[in-house]
C-alpha cells in the first residue's frame, strides 16, 4: 500500500525585515509526514518552532521554499485559498485556548462549520456530541471566562475536531495546563490520532507529550539539528 504523504515540507524559508537587514528565522527544513503520523517538534525558546507550525498550517505565508498541505501546495496560496485548505484540512490547537470570549462553549465549537456555511441543527447535535465527549457535557451554554483552563482547552479541541481534519496542530496543547488536566487533553489528542488516523503535529516543552508522538524533530536557531526525515 502506498503512504500518503499529508504535510511536506520542502526547503521552507522564513525572514522578516529588521531595521539591521532580514532576519532569518527559518532556514531550509525540509520533512514529509505520512498520513496518520505524529510529530514532535522540540527546540529551545526563539528556536523557530511556532513558526514552522504556523507556516504548516498555512496562517502565515513562507519567504523560501513549499509546503504541501494533504497534496496542495499551500505556499504561494493568496489568503483566501489558504484559508479553504485550513477549513477543508486542518484543525490548529493553541497554547492560550484562543476561544471566543462573547461565544458560549457551544457556539466556540461551531465557529469551523458556521465558516464553510454547515450550520443548522445537524451540526449543533455534533458540536454537543464532541463537548459531552471532552467531558463537557453540562457546560455548553458556559461562556469561556466561566470555565477553567482545562475546561477551555477541551472546547478548543472540540472546535479543531468538529471538521473532522486530516490534519491537527498543536502548540503546547497541554503548557497552561496542571499535571491531570494535560494528560486529558493528551489522551483526547492522541484518541484522534489513534480512532481517525488524524495526522499530528505539535510544538511541545513537555517530553512525555513529545515521546507519544512516532517521530521528533528538533530546530536550533531556525535549523533542523536532529530528526528522522
Ligand atoms: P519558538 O516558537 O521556537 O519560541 P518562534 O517561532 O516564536 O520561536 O520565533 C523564532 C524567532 O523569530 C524569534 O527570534 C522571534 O523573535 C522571531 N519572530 C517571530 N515572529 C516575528 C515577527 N513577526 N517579526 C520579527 N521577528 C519575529
């Protein structure tokens, strides 16, 4: 059977001006993630690893260089194609939950659906579906600031699954959480990867999260200095 590559990277490139001349942040990574793989990418702090997330999940556009999002070659996309394939392809987890504050759970959860124009009661059934799942059952008429950070990370991974994405981004998924609630949100992460065969990338501090992942890859000052590809 022949393995679908899901996330290439090729010769990816990030600068950005600075009064002193271009500042290169990425320089050169290039890696091909199979369908259903799970990556780890580890560095230290200023290390480049937020950007290459970014730059993956198509939320940032590179100076050099392609990314290949489920075979589409995302890199010289205009904004609103790029915002298709994050639509079509991809769900993205951040370290600050970044849920809407005047949203309550539920509606957080149907944000994705209400883009590509799937709202009504089919998708609200889902949206209350995956909340009871994270074990949010009770508080879907909650607003954000009326949840607790493991409560609100467990929303914003209900919103990334509600499109079903090939393909999941996390940074530091589980960095604002206490030691119970991460291993929650962990097992909930890799449930996805191991149910659906959702491909998994994410930016990661915390090495027993890192070492689920089947593969790690590992930036210093922008370049790969360790990884299996
Ligand atoms: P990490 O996630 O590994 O901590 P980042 O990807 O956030 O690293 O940042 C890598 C480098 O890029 C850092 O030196 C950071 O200061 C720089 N950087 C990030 N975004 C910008 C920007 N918009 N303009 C200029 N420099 C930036």
């Amino acid at each position: 059977m022949s393995v679908q590559s899901m996330l290439k990277v090729q010769r990816l490139t990030k600068s950005y001006p600075t009064a002193a001349g271009a500042l290169t942040v990425l320089n050169e990574v290039s890696f091909d993630l199979a369908a259903g793989e799970s990556l780890a990418i580890l560095g230290p702090s200023g290390s480049g690893k937020t950007t290459l997330l970014g730059l993956c999940a198509g939320l940032d556009r590179p100076s050099g260089g392609e990314v290949m999002v489920a075979g589409e070659a995302i890199g010289a996309m205009s904004e609103d194609e790029r915002a298709r394939v994050r639509n079509e392809h991809v769900g993205f987890v951040f370290q600050n939950f970044q849920l809407v504050p005047t949203l309550t759970a539920l509606e957080n959860v149907l944000v994705p659906l209400e883009l590509r124009g799937a709202g009504g009661a089919a998708a609200e059934a889902k949206a209350v579906e995956l909340l009871t799942r994270v074990g949010l059952g009770a508080r879907t008429d909650h607003y954000p600031v009326q949840l607790s950070g493991g409560e609100q990370q467990r929303v914003a991974l209900a919103r990334a699954f509600i499109n079903e994405p090939k393909i999941l981004f996390c940074d530091e998924p589980t960095g604002n959480l206490d030691g119970a609630t991460a291993h929650t949100v962990q097992e909930l992460i890799f449930g996805l990867n191991h149910e659906k065969g959702t491909t998994l990338v994410m930016v990661t501090h915390d090495l027993e999260l890192a070492k689920l992942c089947a593969q790690v890859l590992r930036l210093r000052n922008g370049e790969v200095v360790e990884g299996d590809f």
